[in-house]
C-alpha cells in the first residue's frame, strides 16, 4: 500500500516521506486534500480526533481511486467487474461491487477515465497514461505547496536534493529541464 502511494504521489513528496517519517504524513495528509475544491481558506492539518478521521476517510478513498486507476492502466478498457475481480483476489476481505462502481464512477467524473454504455454496463478505460496523471499530479502538489508554504517548501527541497547521490541529483535536473 505505502509502494502505491509513493508511486503515484509527488516525486519530490515520496523523496521527503522517504528522508523523514513525517515527511510520509505529510505527503499522505497532501493527497487527501488533492481531491478537495480549492477554498479561499488555507488548509490546514487536522486538529482534531474528528478532523483525522475526516482525513484517513479521505486519504481511503484515495487510496481506493488509486488502486482503480492501477487497475485500469494494467487492463485498458474494462468494467467494473474485471476490475473488482483483479483487485479482490489482492485483498483479504472482499469489497462489494457497488463499492468499485462508485470508486469508477468518480473517476470518470473527475474526468481520469472515459465511461461509455455497453447494454447493461458501463466500459472504463484511462483519460491519461500513468505517466501523464503522475507528471499533472506533481504538478499540482509541488504548486500547492509552494503556494501554501512559500520559500520554506523551496528550502526544504533545495536541503532533500542536496542530499541525493551527485549522479540521481544530476537525473533530475536533467529531467526539470524537458519537463
């Protein structure tokens, strides 16, 4: 589970959560809201036992759209049984149908996946290759928390790149580049 949330988090957030255990906190915390409207207001971390489990809530649904999305990649186009079928047999206890036709559902309607009618069911295949989805999703998370957290989330990755190998750092600026 933690592997999936690395990999499809931020590259520069799964590097923190790597370099600091609360850096995985804070990515996690950073994914939930990722499916929240922007607000005027500035987020802020739960303070409350109601406020953290508002936030593990939505960091499951997450989790469960990202190892949807997981699944449709490997498949292509599919339906919700295939996919609830494939993600089953990882699991110790069953999830209901329902629950994957909803977690598809919002896929599609958070415009991750195409969803046509074919007679009584609905066939699913990915908007975006993985590596698109991650590249917009980095995207967005280094934006928001720039915004957030200014010069202090610049510092923070400026001290986790120093700490990489001399040939990894040189990667990734060769990546920033084309990016």
């Amino acid at each position: 589970m933690a592997g999936l949330i690395l990999a499809l988090a931020s590259p520069l957030l799964a590097l923190c959560a790597v370099a600091c255990p609360v850096g995985m906190g804070a990515m996690m915390w950073f994914m939930a809201r990722g499916s929240r409207s922007n607000n005027a207001q500035p987020a802020r971390p739960p303070s409350t036992l109601d406020d953290l489990r508002h936030e593990h809530e939505r960091l499951g649904a997450q989790i469960e759209s990202l190892e949807g999305m997981e699944e449709v990649w490997r498949q292509g186009r599919t339906n919700v049984r295939a996919v609830m079928e494939a993600l089953n047999k990882k699991r110790k206890k069953d999830r209901a149908y329902t629950t994957y036709m909803t977690i598809m559902a919002r896929l599609a309607r958070k415009g991750l996946l195409y969803r046509e009618r074919e007679g009584r069911t609905d066939a699913y295949w990915p908007r975006f290759t993985r590596e698109e989805f991650l590249r917009s999703r980095a995207q967005q998370e280094v934006s928001t928390l720039v915004s957030e957290f200014g010069e202090v989330a610049l510092v923070h990755f400026a001290k986790e790149i120093g700490k990489l190998d001399p040939a990894r750092a040189k990667a990734l600026r060769r990546l920033a580049r084309g990016a």
